[in-house]
C-alpha cells in the first residue's frame, strides 16, 4: 500500500522555492492514495498505525459502500429476530407477553424465555379463539392463587357438581372425558423413608386465630356419588371425626363408614371405629352368610347355632319338658314300667341300700371248655379269651405230650434246644438258675409288691410286719394265753350275744374265739361244729356274738376258748 501526503496551500503566493510556509498557509488534512479494493482499518483493538484491509470473497466495495456478493441469508426468508431490522423484508420480533420474560446474552450467548408471573396469579392459562376452556396451567413450588382451578376439559360442570339436588364447588378439580387413564390423581414420591401422603387437617376459627376443633367436629369426608336420570346421588361415604374432648398432645379419633341401601340416596351408617378401637356394627355382622357370635346377642332369639357347649353335644342336655318336679315330657317313673322322675321315697329307700349291697337273687354260672363259654342263668354270657401278649386269658388247648410248653405269643411248642430247663434255686441268695437261660432273683415282700418273706432268724416272739421286718407285736410279753369261758347260748336265736367277763380285756383289744368242750348234748355237739364266733372288747368283758345259721337249733352251755392281745 502506498501512501502520499500532500500540502495544500490556502494563500495564493508564488512559489520562489525561497519562502517558508507559514501555518496559515496550509491544512492539517492528509490525503491518503490506496491500490484498491481495499480498506483501512485495524485487525485489533489496541491503538496503532492504519492498516488495510483487503475485501474478502463474498463481499464488495464499490461507490465507497461494502455489500454482500452472495452466499448469506437470503433477505427475503422468513426470520425471528429480538429487534426490529428494515432490510430484512419477512421479519417477525419477539416480544414478551404478560408473566413472561425475553432476555438476551448476547451475539454468541442465548436467549432465555422465562415464566415471571409468581404471585396470586400463579396459574397462567393459554386460551385459543375457538376453544375457551383451559388448554394448560404451570404451577411452581413457591405459588399461591386464589378462586377455582380446573383440570381437564370440565364440560358443561365447570367447577361445580350437584350431589343429592345439592350444589357443590371446589376450588380444585379434576375433569375428564372418556379416555384411557387408570386414574384422575395420583401421588407420587420418591424418598427412602416418607410415603406419598394425602392429608385432611382442619383447625375452628380463621386462618390469623386459630380456634380448637370440639368433640364430633368433622375433619375430612370421603364422598362417592354416581350419576343416575338426572343427578348425581351419593351411594358411600367415610368420614373421620373427633371422638371425644381434644387436648394438649391428645386428639381422639374415629372413623365411620356408610353405605347408602337399596331404594335410598341417603348413606346410612354401617361400621364405626372409635377413639378406644372398638369396632361397632350397626347390624349383626356375618361371614358367608353366617352371624357373628358375640355377648350381646347370646341367648335365645339369637339365631346362632352351636355345635358344642363345653365339649357337649345338645344330645347331652336334658330337654325344657324334663327340668324341674314332675315335668312336662313325662311324670314320675312307674316301677317296670314308662321311664320318669324319681319320687322322694324312692330316694330314701336308695339311700337306705348300703354300698356294695347285692340283690339276693343266686347266679349259676357253667363253663364250657371246648367253647370257653361261661353261662349265667341271671344275665349275659361271656366267652373267656385265650391269653395274649397283652392280656390276661386262658392257655390254649395243648394237645397233650411233654415235649411243648406255652410260649409267650400264646401257642405251644418245643423249647429252643430242645428238652426240659432245670431250675435250681439259692435259698441265701433267692436266685433261680436256669440252664437254658438267663437267672432270676426273687424279689422280697413290699407294701407294693409281692415277694418272698426275708429269712425269720427263728423264735417265738417275732411276727413279720407289713413294711416286710420280723418283729415282737407292740405291748410284747410272748404269746398270749388261750383262756376258757363257759356261755349260755339261747337256743333258737339266730346271731345269739352273751357277754364274757374277764379284767384284762380292754377296748380297742383283737380277740380270737373258737369252740372248746361242750359241756351240752350230742345232738348240740354235733351242731357246735359249725359254730363261728366273733368277739367286741369292752372293758373288763368282750361281747360274744354267735355267727352261724345253726344257732336257731343249738342251746345250752358250751365251753369257748379265747386268747387276746393287742
């Protein structure tokens, strides 16, 4: 690039090439010559000398404007710009609306389109011409708003629903028709330990003083209605209620469940909760048709049916007619005769039987052997069984021989080895040895069991006791004296009693009598042979009781020999 610096004289004076030029002779102007296309420019921002600049491809410099030669936007395309520019022939400007923000950061940076409407009036709705119902609303964690609020297209309802002839508004609601949604709400979050909650909270008062809820105030409704003819009619309902005096950390509850019944609009109440857990029925309640048994409907009328008392079947209880003196089912019981009550003579004279008596009527009994058949000519027979592993019974026929023996299993056979087993028994040891077998010690006497009786060590003083010891009886002194008595027997007395003196007895004293000489006839000795007595000690004499049925044709005196001890 060249470039000429030319003076230009302002004064018109000749030019000797001697005078100087003064400075009002010229301007400070400078004319700069350049080979074009070109500029003069500076490529940076800092202060310099001009450089040029030369016209790139695309561009052009002619009549000292520089233009665009081609390869750019085309001018008349459609374009959406941030401000207004006259070359552009099909621009649109964005602008911000109401409740939205436009900002630009700049050649390079971007463009933010915000949402600014924050405040009561939270929820912005976008309406188009032809459609006046909502198309969206935006709401964010920090607005409020006030009025109604619909979601989905309400149709001809708008915010409002009439239930049983009743209007009712909401300030939220969900509309929709038709379509494919398994449901109108839905609450969702994702946290570790908190579940998606849906809560009903309610204080008296204003919302600047809160005033206390009272006992039976309703805190939230579940309300269910469906649409029949011309209205809606609410056909359930549960509400949660305060049941009883609320205080400081302490608010009762409950919860009551209605139903609406066939041929009402009016839900009734089916089952309350109360504050005590208590759960209460407004009707008997029922599984598959069953009633429920509980105490308050016990008794008769009731309906239920039991099929036990205490473990007892019904046929185990006597009847109403059978209660009570004489009864309605049946009167007294007719000897041999109807069944019945018990009179209260025939109560004494049952009372009267002593226990154990038997009825003194004579039972033969005849066995046969072949049958084991025992017979009785007063009742039922009875076949006696043969012996088993676990029962007692008779042995078998044996078939006879020496060889066999019964064996345990019930039948006869030959020993194992055959031959007899020899027992040899050790009076010192009581051992019986076998020798075909295992040895066996023979138990002592027990008060449980039966046994041997232990070796006697001899004498004539020592008696062996029930614990299973020899020793002396209590009161000692040997063996007792036998003394003779001579009694009168009545004769022809049954069951005859005289009295025997003697010093020496004392009551509570075991006397033994039997028969000594007759002193009487023949005939009475003959008859003393069956002669029994039994003894009473009384003190300084015992009581003598004849004992025999042939004391009603015995009498006379007789000789008795008797001996005492304690």
């Amino acid at each position: 690039m060249a470039v000429e610096v030319r003076l230009t004289p302002t004064v018109a004076v000749p030019d000797d090439g001697l005078s100087p030029v003064g400075s009002d002779e010229w301007n400070a102007a400078h004319l700069l010559n350049l080979t074009g296309p070109a500029l003069v420019g500076r490529e940076t921002a800092t202060q310099g000398a001009a450089a040029e600049i030369a016209v790139g491809a695309g561009l052009s410099l002619s009549g000292g404007t520089l233009s665009a030669t081609g390869g750019g936007a085309p001018v008349g395309a459609s374009y959406v710009t941030l401000g207004a520019d006259g070359t552009l022939t099909s621009e649109r400007v964005l602008t911000a609306g109401a409740g939205v923000s436009v900002t630009d950061g700049g050649a390079g940076s971007t463009v933010t389109v915000a949402n600014t409407d924050r405040g009561s009036t939270a929820v912005t709705s976008h309406e188009g011409a032809a459609d006046p119902h909502p198309q969206y609303a935006e709401l964010t964690a920090d607005q409020t708003f006030t009025g109604e609020v619909s979601f989905g297209d309400p149709g001809t309802e708008a915010g409002s629903i009439t239930v049983n002839g009743v209007s009712y508004d909401a300030i939220v609601k969900i509309n929709e028709f038709g379509g494919t949604r398994d449901a109108a709400l839905i609450l969702h979050r994702h946290a570790t330990a908190t579940a998606a909650t849906l809560g009903f909270a309610r204080a008296r008062g204003t919302d600047a003083t809160h005033v206390n809820v009272q006992s039976g105030d309703v805190i939230g409704y579940l309300d269910f209605a469906a649409w029949h003819t011309s209205s809606y009619y609410r056909c359930a309902e549960v509400t949660a209620e305060i049941d009883g005096t609320p205080g400081a950390a302490d608010m009762p509850g409950r919860l009551v469940f209605k139903v609406t019944p066939d041929g009402s609009q009016t839900p009734a109440e089916a089952l309350r909760i109360s504050q005590n857990r208590v759960a209460n029925f407004a009707v008997t309640p029922t599984v598959a048709g069953s009633t429920i048994w509980h105490s308050g409907n016990d008794g008769p009328g009731s309906g239920l049916d039991a099929d036990t008392l205490d473990g007892n079947d019904a046929s185990a209880f006597a009847p109403a007619g059978h209660v009570g003196a004489g009864g309605a089912a049946h009167a007294n019981v007719v000897a041999a005769g109807a069944a019945g009550f018990m009179t209260g003579a025939d109560k004494t004279k049952l009372d009267g039987i002593a226990s154990g008596a038997q009825v003194n009527v004579p039972t033969d009994l005849s066995y046969t052997a072949a049958t084991r058949l025992l017979a009785s000519s007063t009742g039922a027979d009875a076949t006696l069984p043969l012996v088993s592993t676990g029962d007692a019974g008779l042995a078998p026929a044996s078939g006879g021989g020496t060889s066999n023996f019964l064996r345990a299993d019930g039948a006869w056979a030959a020993p194992g080895g055959g031959g007899a087993t020899n027992l040899t028994y050790t009076a010192a040891t009581r051992v019986i040895a076998s020798d075909t077998g295992t040895d066996a010690t023979l138990p002592l006497v027990t008060s449980g069991d039966a046994g041997l009786a232990p070796a006697s060590g001899g004498g004539t003083s020592n008696f062996l006791r029930a614990d299973g010891t020899w020793a002396a009886p209590a009161g000692g002194g040997g063996a007792a004296a036998i003394k003779s008595a001579l009694v009168s027997i009545p004769y022809g007395v049954n069951r005859a009693s005289v009295t025997v003196v003697d010093a020496a007895i004392a009551p509570g004293m075991n006397i033994i009598a039997t028969q000594g000489a007759t002193v009487g006839t023949d005939e009475n000795d003959q008859e003393m042979d069956a002669v029994l007595f039994s003894a009473v000690a009384q003190t300084g004499q015992f009581l003598l009781t004849v004992a025999a049925a042939a004391c009603d044709r015995i009498g006379g005196a007789f000789r008795i020999a008797y001996t005492y001890g304690t």
